[in-house]
C-alpha cells in the first residue's frame, strides 16, 4: 500500500471540513455525472491528496459497478473514507443541497406564478429536456451497446418498456436482461488493483446491505397494510433510486412511471423540472427535491421535498457503503460482470423508450420544435456548450417561437 494511503490512515478531517469541500463542488459542478468525476479528482487526488490515481480510479468504478448515482457515491465514500459516517452525511449535503434548494424554490415559482409565464418558456425547458435525454442515449449506447446482443437488449428493452410503462415492468426487464447477461457474455479478468482506502468490517456491510434490501421489499408490503401519502411517496423514490444503473438520467423513466400516472404531478411540470435541473450544477437526483416540491397533494412544498430527496439517496448510502467490505470480490466475480452488462444494455433501452414517451411526444408538436431540439442536441453533443447554458436558451427559443 503506497505511503499516500498509509497517511491518509493516520488522520482524518472534520465533518465541518468535509461539508466545505463538497459545498464548494455543489456549487460549481456543472454538467453532468461524469463532469462531476473529472471535478472530484481535481479537487481530491490533485488538490487535496486524499488518496491516490489508483486508489481514485478504484472507487469511481465500484460506484458504477453499483444502482445509483455514481458521483454522489463517490462523494458519499471519500467522506467516509475522512470523517467516517457523519462525513459520508456532510460530503452528500454539501454537494445535494444547492441544487436540491434552486430546484424547490424553481418548483415553489412555477407553482404560484407559473401561469404568470409566457407559455412557451416552460414549453422550450420540455423542448430542452428532448436534447438532453438524446445526448444521454447517445454516449449510453456509444458506450454500453457494443456488440449485436448488446443492442438487441436494448431495442428490445425499450419496445417492452413502451408496451407495457409500469414500475413492474422496469424491473422485470431489468431482471431478464440480467439473466441473459449471465447466460450470453464472457468479460475477461479484471487486472490486479490496489485496495480502497476505506475499512469497514463485513458484517458492517452486511448489516447495511440487509437494510437496503429490507426497506425495498419491506416499504411496498407496508404500504399495503397502511396506505399513506407519505409513505407512498418514500416506497416510490426508495425503489426509483436503487433500480438507477448507468447514470442519472436513467431515473427520469422510474419517476415518470411513478409520479405522472399517479397524478401526483403533471407530465407538463415534470418535464419542465426535468429540463430546468440540467441548469443547476449538483447530482441530478435533485430533481426528486422539485417533484416532491410539486406534488398535488400533502407533503408538499419543503417537507415533500425532504421526503423524495431522502428517500432517493438513501438506497446509494446502504450499497456505497454496504458493498466497500466485499468490493474486492465482487470485482473480481466474472458471472456478476456479465450480468452488469446485460442490466447496462437494458438501462440504455429504459432511457430510449423514455426519450419517445414522455419526453418527445410532450415537447415535439411542430417542425419548429424539432428544429430547436435538433439545434440543442448538437449544442450538447457536438459543440460541447455547458447544459444550462442550452437550456437557458431553449427557454429563450421557446417564448421566441410562442411569439409567432
């Protein structure tokens, strides 16, 4: 083990010093899940020296490896890894919550003046929203779909998804595709790697890990012995956010599916919010804070969003943190990779079939539309320009094209 990480053993940081470094990142870190990974290791393996290359490289791939969102997995482990589980609660504060505050206080605007704002403002966040879940297929499937079975899973992930939008029937496809990972692909051994700087005992983990899985077969079998809002809205997020594989913007398909159909929001203002989180810097999961902000029904306002938010991040705390203890083993385990790669294929057909229903036939009525998605999506894509800065200007393009 390098001199580095035997340093990093022998001390550790405050809370308080955690919750400023990752506060000072929530208010900076635009651009998306992998942006925030290249601001991460900036700021701790250059800047800070918390731990090593290698040791970082470690840990961004156990947070991939896993459901969830990846950066704030990072976060919530390298505040472990410094000021144990209170800094695992400041390292997620810190970068959750100045995204998390802009979005409730956007969804609290809308709510009591949003008829106050020229129409085609809201329309070009939906429009905004087509180009960012297009860019989100796009490097998905670059990445992910890389052989003729990847992408059947994919194609027929997403036409299973369409027939049949239920909660049920995501997780259903998520299972299949597993299986058939593990009956179709053959990784190679992952190379030898050094060990992550965190110790925590296995039977830690194993309590962590026992507690993700009760709350996500417990909550649902609650629910039905006690119907309650709350409650209902707690079991729709928990399982939103420990069904999330590869990426962020794979959520977008679980919320929609839970919240819309409900009628606990409108497909209008979810896909506003959806389009108005790409503007805030921070994890995307805050956009659970404005749906819960936004909710037709008590708890709303504040106190709804405290329920999603929590009850989203909370499936990534228990596995980051459940799964550290065994992660050299996982790794390791070949028939777990190939089921990872038939669940990643699966995961890139949830967000195709999202991009049609809701997103684009909720934004895309006219060729005027079209055209400013088109123009978006290359911003992103092709021109690089930072997400809030298209979604600003598809705002902007909207109220324009409402003016004709």
């Amino acid at each position: 083990m390098s001199t580095g990480i035997e340093q990093h053993q022998k001390t550790s940081d405050s809370t308080w010093t955690v919750f400023i470094a990752f506060l000072r990142l929530g208010l900076t870190s635009f651009g998306g899940p992998i942006a925030h990974l290249g601001y991460f290791r900036n700021e701790f393996v250059t800047r800070r020296r918390w731990l090593n290359e290698r040791s970082y490289a470690d840990l961004v791939a156990l947070c991939q490896f896993l459901p969830g969102p990846a950066s704030s997995q990072v976060g919530m482990a390298l505040g472990l890894s410094r000021a144990g589980f209170t800094g695992a609660l400041a390292a997620w504060a810190g970068f959750t919550l100045p995204s998390a505050i802009a979005l409730v206080l956007f969804a609290l605007g809308l709510s009591a003046w949003g008829n106050a704002l020229p129409v085609g403002i809201l329309h070009g966040l939906k429009v905004a929203a087509v180009a960012v879940v297009a860019q989100a297929v796009w490097g998905m499937a670059r990445t992910l779909c890389t052989d003729a079975m990847r992408i059947t899973i994919t194609v027929t992930s997403a036409g299973i998804i369409l027939l049949w939008p239920t909660p049920l029937g995501q997780v259903c496809v998520i299972v299949v595709s597993a299986v058939t990972g593990l009956l179709c692909f053959k990784p190679m051994q992952a190379a030898a790697h050094e060990l992550l700087p965190i110790s925590l005992s296995r039977q830690a983990g194993i309590l962590l890990l026992g507690l993700f899985f009760v709350l996500l077969l417990g909550l649902p079998a609650l629910l039905e012995i006690w119907p309650n809002h709350t409650l209902a809205l707690a079991n729709a997020f928990y399982r939103a956010g420990a069904l999330v594989f590869g990426g962020g913007h794979v959520v977008l398909p679980l919320l929609q599916a839970a919240v819309v159909p409900s009628g606990w929001v409108t497909n209008e203002t979810f896909l506003a919010g959806y389009g108005m989180t790409q503007a805030v810097p921070g994890p995307l999961f805050t956009f659970s804070a404005f749906l819960g902000a936004s909710m037709q029904s008590p708890p709303n306002g504040w106190l709804g969003a405290v329920v999603c938010l929590i009850a989203i991040f909370v499936p990534s705390f228990l596995l980051v943190a459940g799964a550290l203890p065994f992660w050299e083993q996982l790794r390791r385990n070949l028939r777990t990779q190939a089921a990872l790669a038939g669940v990643n294929a699966a995961v890139v057909g949830l967000l195709l079939s999202a991009l049609y229903q809701p997103v684009w036939t909720s934004a895309i009525h006219r060729p005027a539309d079209f055209g400013l998605a088109l123009v978006a999506f290359v911003a992103l894509a092709f021109w690089r320009l930072p997400p809030w800065l298209v979604v600003m200007a598809c705002g902007t393009g909207g109220w324009l094209l409402g003016l004709l």
